[in-house]
C-alpha cells in the first residue's frame, strides 16, 4: 500500500540529459529552490504514477552506480546535488538509442512517503523528455 497524503519534496535537482549520440548534458550547479506551492504541485505530479502492487528493488549482488548513489543519498543527505550530477551521467551513457530524447532529469528526495505499515523517505529519479504544460522548467544559473 502506498500513502503520499503525507509526502513531500525535501531537495530536488535537476538536470539536462540527452543521448549519447547527441551527448547534451547539461549539469545544474546547484539544487533547485522550489517555493512552497510549487513543491507541493510537483510532490503530486512526480507520485501520481504509482500504483498499489507496482514496486521495484535492486539487485544487492551487482555493482550498480544507481544503488550506489541512492544509498549514499540516504546515508548522506547533502550528497543529493552532487549524487545526482553522477547519475545524469550515467543516464547519458547508458542512453544508446539516438530515438531518445534530451529532457530534464530529476532526482528528488521526498519525506513521509508510507509504504506498507512504515512511514518513509524516498529517493524518485524522473526524466520527462515530453513538454507538459503541467511543469515548465527554464535554465537559470
């Protein structure tokens, strides 16, 4: 069972990723700052996708840069910025087909997501490559 009444954004950064053909990559040098209504529009647009039933893990006995990032996150909440320049990189390189498009990629650290019986804190990695008029993000600094 998952309850997000509770949740929201704690600390969201956002980059440009493309392909690796195309090689765009465009690293932000510092977390987004978000003001209050906008956090909360985001929190629902980011946890309105997931479904009762719909979860996924990682496989422990493989190296993986994403679990390694995700765990170093938890373990160590201002390494978000710059875990996440590590896995817009990775998405980059990992991103073989020139059919995928350059869109912003998110890492956002949520706070009270409940999961089953427990109350938790969530790691969500997003990559919106179609413009939704929902959410528009412009490059400043």
């Amino acid at each position: 069972m998952y309850n997000f009444s509770l949740a929201s954004i704690d600390g969201i950064s956002i980059h440009e990723v493309g392909n690796a053909e195309n090689g765009i990559l465009n690293i932000s040098a510092e977390p987004a700052l978000l003001v209050e209504p906008v956090k909360e529009l985001l929190t629902k647009y980011f946890l309105k996708s997931f479904k009762e039933g719909m979860s996924f893990h990682f496989d422990i006995d493989n190296s993986n840069p994403v679990l390694e990032q995700t765990i170093d996150i938890f373990h160590n909440r201002e390494h978000l910025h710059s875990s996440s320049k590590i896995l817009a990189e990775e998405l980059l390189s990992s991103s073989q087909n020139p059919n995928i498009k350059t869109g912003e990629f998110f890492v956002v650290y949520f706070l009270n997501c409940q999961v089953e019986d427990s109350m938790v804190n969530a790691i969500g990695i997003f990559k919106s490559e179609n413009k939704d008029t929902y959410v528009k993000v412009f490059p400043e600094n």
